[in-house]
C-alpha cells in the first residue's frame, strides 16, 4: 500500500493552499475527522475535535498508528472494522466512549475506504465520528416509550386499536380476543367493518369531531356475538400528521348488572314473577287499552291458606319452595296475555286481560280454575303438602277505574273470603268496603291506645288445691276502649297479632305486673309468682332473656315472682333458638309454664327437652268434668304424665266445688277459675286478698265481685 501521509504533508504552493482548504473544511465540520493510510495506517491528518479525542494535538496524532493514537485496548475494539473497511466496505456503527471524569458518551463512528479506483483495493481510511449522545437518549426514550405502550397494551384486557384515516393500523391482543380475528386480519380495514351496524353512525361521527370522551357502542365478533363496550378515542401526532388510538372496554357484566338491576327492581327476588311496582305499571297500561277499546278486566287477588303453618313446621326453605311452585302452577293456568304478579309475602295476583263476558262469571271460573291448580300437593322436605287459596276479584271498570282501586276491592274481597272458609272465591261488592273500614278504624284505635297506654291488667289468683293457700297470679290485659268500655283480649291480642302491633304491649304488661307484683310484696303479700303470657310471634321476635333481666333490675322483683306463660307451638322448633332463650331465662331464676296444654301437640319430647316448672291443664277439659268420663280421663293423664317429670299442674276454669274435689282427688296441685275469684282490677284484687285472709276460700268466693258480662269468662 503506497505511503499517503507523505503526500498529505509535502509543502509546495498547490499543496499547501490545498492543504488550507481541507484543514478550514475540516475544522467546520462539527464531525470528528481524521485520516489514517499507508502500510501501517498512519495518520496523515486530523482536525483539532479527533486529536483531541483521542488524546493528542494536531501536530501530535499525525504519523501515528491506530493502536498509538488509540491506544490498544480502543484498537482492540475497533480493528475488527478497520478490517471490514479496507476490504472496501463502508462500516457504521455505534460505540461508548468513556469520559476522563467519569460517564460517557454515544459516538456514532463511519469508515469509509479510500480507493484510487473501484477495483483497486483500499490504500487508507476516512474516519468520521459524530457524537449522538442527545439523540440516541432521544431516541432510547421513544424506544423504551414504545417498549412500556407495548406491554401496557398486551397486559391490559381491554383492547387498543390504532388507526389512522379510518382503517386499522395496528391493536394488541385484547383486540383479538374481543372481536374474534387475528391482527394481520385486522389490519387495513375500517373500523366501521366491526362496530355493530346500529351503532357505526354515531362511532363515524365521534371520530370526525374528534371526541375524546367515552361514549357507549358494541362491537360485533367474528362468531356473531354482539358485545357491548365503552369506548374512549385519543387523537395522537405522527410527523405532521395524527393518527387516533381507541381504548375498548368490555361492558357485557356491567350491562348484565344494569339489565339484572332494572329486572330486580321491577320483579320478585324468589319467584321473579313482577311486583307491586311492575304490575301497577303494567296494569295502568292494559286499564288505558280497555277503557279505549271498551273491554273489561279482572284483578284477583290470591292469598294462601294457612302458609304460616309451612314455615313454621317445615322452614323458611320450604315455604320457599312451596312458593315457587304456586308461582309455576298459576303461570300454567292462565292464559298467554295474562299477566301474574306476587305482591309479597303469600299474595300473588293474576289480571285476566282481555276478559270475556260475562265479566264476573268468566273471572269466578278463572279463579276456582286457579285455586282447583294447587290442589295436588306439593312434595315439600320428603312430605306431601296439600295447599288451599282463598281468591277475591274486582272487575274494572265495574268496581273500579284505577288499578290501586281495584286492588283494594280485590282486597276487601279476598278478605270476605277468608272469613267463610279457607279456599273460598269471592267477587267484590260495595258492602265489603264497611269491613274494610272497620279494621282500619280498629287498628287507628289500637295505635292510640299503645300510645295513651289505654290498657289495664286484671289479675286473677290461683289457690293450692291441698292448702287452700294463694300461690301465683296470672296477669291478664284489657282494653280500656273509647266507646265500649272494658274489651277482653281475645277481641284484640290476635288482630294486634296479625298487625305488628303486640309487641308494645306484651313489652307494658311485662313491666306493669311485674311493678304491681312487687309492690304487693312490699306490702306484705306472700311470695308468689306473678304469669305473664307470651304468644309464639313475641317470643320470636323479641330479645326477651334481656328484656326480662332489665324489667327485673328496673321493678326490683325477684325473678323466682316471675313465671312467664307460653303456647305449645313455641317448643316445637328447636332451630328457632326457644331451648336457648328457655335455659336463659331459667338461668336468671324466672319460673317457665306452658298454657292451655292438651290442645296442642302435647309431645312427650318437649316436657322432657325443657326445663319447665308447670303446665296448665286447657279449661276445655275442666268444664265438663266430673260428669264426662272421657274428660276426667284426659286430666287424670295429664296429671299423672306431669308428675312423672316433676312438673306442676294447674288446673284452669274451675268453677265448681265438685271439680275442686275431683282435682284434689286426682292430684292435680293449683287451682284456678272463678271458684276461687274472676280476674279483677289491682284494687279489687287487694280487697279480695284481705276477705281471703279473714274468712278462707268460701267467704272470698261469696264476696269476690260476678265476672264482668261483656268479658265471658277469658284467661
């Protein structure tokens, strides 16, 4: 290879202006330049940025070789392109450069071969170095930019497509799953192609404005499928231009929820048959077609016999269950353009529309068709389960012209019915509306009673049968009514019962006996138990272990002065928690009784599970006795079966002499009836215990005040 440096440096007037000129081209450059040729590729030139590049001066760095003016470790790493270049090759690459004080800098390196000719080999090298730092940190950044987009849009599950002047340009993977076709398939087609036809007018205009709120459409995959999706587009620049990137979200859960919310709202939970809301909706709807058409309509309203009795033998499941069905049998028995609702509880409704006439026969068929539906039982925990339906109708527009009114006479109907018999169908009648009246004037009245506290306890006591001692109270609510006087219980607790209105005053009745009990202790009567009675519905519903220790604390009575009544009915579901309350109330020391036994179950089992202190024989096998055989045996039974489980027995209704001596005889230990006293009034009461105290059982019975006529004879 011909030596060119000392071409480069020969001093003569042509050379040297030349020289010059290459020397101030070289220096403008902003590039690093330098010249390396000959055998051993000396420079032969350089401008002041490559000298001082690598560590020399202009003057310095000339004549020297690449390892001398590199130094070796720098040779090492570039010979291998040095090489590439003098077999002709124009090399480019990218390397590190260290800094004295510590960092580096990106320096993109160029060499470019010096031939005399093409087919000459290579005779030197042209070396260029530029430095990149800023714009290979530039570029870095969009590179790692486009690195983070790209994972983002592969991590993420809602789909991103780019697109520029309406065809796809690119997507991610979520893309391809959401609508069913593979990138390369999507790429180049409009957009449009995959929205769902209904929705493409208003994605074209949204993209013409360009929107970049999110707006609601559906996308339609490749199988068919409509998926809805929210959408929200973004306008990003590219060289002059934009292209729009579009973020889809897949909303098919949340429409689900929305579609399964407005659905809830407008329909039963349990038998997703409409509800109260749905059916006056949809009953106004067909009252607006009838009266403009001039056809009739029928409501009736059905009501289940007896469907307590379901849950509370069965379960809450059971009744579930038992519901559903009715809802499936009824379904079945009305025609397609009838409409079936549950307005809650054991209340359905069926609107017969259109109606044939006659209007009220052709409603009573469909009513008894109905109720004849439920009359194969219904397979409930393993047994079968025979249901009754009482049915009342109103007609429209015969008996009413709103759909509200007609539901109040279905009402008033269905009430009517209930009161002949179970499983009876009864069509409204103007008269209904005075019974309906009525119980809305009773309840009004109930409330203001609870409120003014227009109740009053009579008591009446019970004898021991061997002693002629007083042993116990029982403590028994009377109505003080505004226009009848005195109202025994069996004209108000059932109905209150019925009402969700017995609660406040089993609550006052706890209290007042339990504060006149003690004041009678206090003054010096003998320490017996005052009974308060419980029904079923207050022993479920209310906390009565907390209530009773509180009105025990508060009143100061012993809690042994306390025996709380109850009904059979309460023992016979354990799951209900009773055993538990029981034991916790036994456990503050109150005494456990149960009433009217003997017309209930009766059950052997429950003597034995609780821990009861007495049962009170039903008056209904005293009254007779000791002239019915049959009577005298029942009491002798029950009797006999208590004192086995060492209970006692309390025998109610005595009212004869004859029957205290056949209890005597028989060993039953309490007495109570109007033999010993009718109940009375606190006062009355103090009286009566003053003539017992002084002239025995027979002078109290003679000077105890006759019942009250209006009351019979309640306990």
């Amino acid at each position: 290879m011909p030596d060119t440096s000392s071409a480069l440096s020969a001093s003569t007037p042509g050379n040297d202006l030349h020289h010059t000129l290459l020397r101030l081209v070289a220096e403008s450059d902003p590039g690093l330049l330098a010249y390396f040729g000959g055998a051993e590729l000396r420079c032969a030139f350089a401008n002041a940025r490559y000298a001082s590049f690598a560590g020399h001066t202009v003057d310095s760095i000339v004549g020297l070789t690449p390892p001398e003016a590199l130094g070796q470790e720098a040779w090492t790493r570039v010979q291998p392109h040095v090489e590439r270049c003098l077999q002709g090759h124009t090399v480019r690459y990218l390397r590190e450069h260290p800094l004295p004080r510590g960092g580096h800098r990106v320096v993109e390196v160029q060499l470019i071969p010096h031939q005399a000719t093409l087919q000459t080999p290579p005779v030197g090298l042209m070396v260029r170095i530029d430095d990149i730092t800023e714009q290979w940190q530039a570029e870095r950044a969009v590179r790692e930019s486009n690195e983070r987009i790209r994972k983002f849009t592969e991590a993420t599950e809602e789909a991103v497509v780019f697109h520029q002047q309406g065809r796809i340009v690119d997507g991610n993977l979520a893309l391809e799953r959401l609508t069913g076709y593979a990138l390369d398939e999507l790429r180049g087609h409009p957009t449009l192609d995959f929205v769902a036809p209904a929705y493409r007018a208003a994605a074209e205009a949204y993209v013409q404005a360009g929107r970049e709120d999110p707006y609601e459409a559906a996308i339609t995959h490749r199988d068919g499928r409509t998926i809805p999706v929210e959408i929200v587009g973004k306008t990003m620049p590219l060289h002059g231009t934009s292209y729009r990137v579009a973020i889809l979200r897949d909303i098919s859960l949340r429409k689900q929820a929305q579609e399964r919310s407005a659905f809830m709202a407008l329909h039963d939970v349990l038998t997703q048959l409409p509800n109260r809301r749905s059916l006056l909706e949809q009953l106004a709807q067909r009252i607006t077609r009838a009266r403009r058409q001039g056809r009739q309509i029928a409501v009736l309203l059905l009501d289940l016999d007896h469907f307590r009795t379901v849950n509370e033998s069965l379960g809450h499941l059971a009744g579930d269950h038992l519901l559903c069905g009715v809802a499936g049998r009824l379904l079945a028995a009305l025609g397609a353009d009838d409409l079936l609702a549950r307005l809650g509880g054991d209340q359905f409704v069926a609107v017969l529309d259109p109606l044939e006439p006659p209007g009220d026969a052709t409603a009573t068929a469909a009513a008894e068709r109905l109720r004849d539906a439920l009359r194969t039982p219904f397979e409930l925990a393993g047994m079968p389960v025979t249901v009754t339906s009482s049915v009342g109708i109103g007609l429209f527009p015969v008996h009413a012209g709103t759909g509200d009114a007609l539901l109040r006479c279905a009402d008033a109907a269905l009430h009517h019915a209930r009161r002949i018999g179970p499983g009876m169908v009864q069509c409204y009648d103007p008269a209904m509306d005075s019974r309906a009246l009525e119980i809305l004037q009773r309840e009004r009245l109930l409330r203001e009673a609870i409120a003014t506290g227009a109740f009053v306890l009579h008591f009446q006591p019970q004898t021991d049968l061997r002693t002629g001692e007083l042993c116990g109270l029982e403590a028994l609510v009377r109505w003080r009514h505004p226009h009848r006087g005195i109202v025994g219980p069996q004209e108000f607790i059932g109905f209150c019962e019925a009402r969700g209105l017995i609660s406040p005053i089993g609550r006052w009745v706890l209290r007042e006996a339990c504060r006149q009990m003690k004041a009678w202790l206090d003054a010096g009567w003998p320490q017996v138990p005052v009974a308060v009675n419980l029904s079923a519905l207050e022993f479920r519903q209310r906390d009565m272990v907390a209530e009773v220790a509180e009105v025990l604390q508060s009143t100061g009575l012993p809690p042994s002065c306390l025996e709380i009544e109850l009904t059979e009915s309460v023992l016979m579901h354990p799951e209900d928690g009773a055993q538990d309350t029981l034991n916790a109330l036994k456990a503050l020391g109150v005494r456990i009784a149960i009433d009217d036994f003997g017309t209930g179950y009766s059950s052997l089992a429950y003597l034995k599970r609780y821990p009861l202190d007495q049962i009170k024989i039903d008056r209904s096998f005293v009254m007779d006795t000791p002239d019915n055989a049959d009577d005298v045996a029942i009491v002798t039974a029950i009797v006999q079966m208590a004192r086995s489980l060492q209970l006692q027995t309390v025998a109610e209704g005595v009212e004869t002499q004859a029957q205290v001596e056949l209890l005597r005889a028989l060993g039953c230990d309490i007495c109570q009836g109007h033999v010993v006293a009718a109940p009375m009034e606190a006062a009355a009461l103090a009286a009566w215990w003053e003539a017992w105290q002084a002239g025995g059982m027979a002078r109290a019975r003679r000077s105890s005040p006759p019942p009250p006529s209006a009351l019979g004879r309640p306990q």
